[in-house]
C-alpha cells in the first residue's frame, strides 16, 4: 500500500440575507480566472476555523470571530491531481467590507441560488450539497 499526502483544506461561505460572498481567483494555478470561496490549506497545528479566520483577513481583509465560524460539511476527494479532505465553514458575522487583498482580483455577492456560470464545480457542489442541502459529509471521484 502507497501511502500519500493528502491537502487539507477550509473554505468560508460568508453570507447574508441570500447572498454569499464569491472570490475569483488570481496567481494561485489552481482555478484562477475562476469563482471560488475564501480558504485554503491549513498551516501546521492550526484548526480549522483559525485557518478560515486567517484565510479571510488574508484574502478579502474581513475580521472574523472564530467562535462566530460553523462548520457545515466536509467534503473527501480525489482527482487527477491529488487527493485529501476540504471543511466547509458557514458564518453570518464578520467586521469590515470585503475586497480583493491576496490569491482574488475580484469578491463578488452572489445569489446563493444563481450562481455564476464560472464557479468552480467543487465550490457549486460544496454550496449545493452543505449549505442548501444540509449533509454533513460528500465524496468525489472515488
């Protein structure tokens, strides 16, 4: 048996009223030009939401409270390029506007049910299956 590294990611929905808060990404080489969340892998003995909290200033300057981060789904997947575990983190509460700091050139609000036709296939999955749906748990391409 082959034991492989797997990424470990988080991704923030911000949302309000029925809006969630998109971020197309830049200079990353992954899905750039694409829609995505705010997130990304979590750095050494970090958790979950402080990585999401990090990922937010980091990305679209918006201060988060970690205790105002729920967890909402954890998706497995594999692909062609690797495999590994994404969270999915929802909250409602953040200081501060959002706009385009690191890894975006654009933060768009969108309508949580007409979504761009640009957002990546797993971000669209994660909104469908975690937040609209309600399941906790997904697997893909396995």
């Amino acid at each position: 048996m082959t034991r492989r590294t797997q990424v470990v990611a988080v991704h923030a929905m911000l949302i309000r009223s029925n809006e969630i808060l998109l971020t197309r990404r830049a200079g990353t080489g992954f899905e750039d030009g694409n829609y995505g969340l705010a997130g990304g892998r979590l750095e050494d003995a970090e958790s979950v939401v402080g990585a999401a909290v990090r990922e937010c200033r980091e990305e679209v300057g918006v201060e988060i409270d970690a205790a105002d981060l729920e967890v909402i789904g954890v998706a497995r997947f594999a692909s062609q390029t690797g495999q590994g575990v994404d969270f999915f983190v929802r909250t409602t509460r953040w200081s501060g506007e959002a706009y385009p700091r690191s890894e975006c050139d654009d933060v768009r609000w969108c309508a949580i049910d007409a979504l761009p036709y640009d957002t990546i296939p797993f971000v669209r999955r994660a909104i469908e299956h975690h937040l609209l749906a309600g399941r906790w748990f997904d697997e893909i391409d396995f």
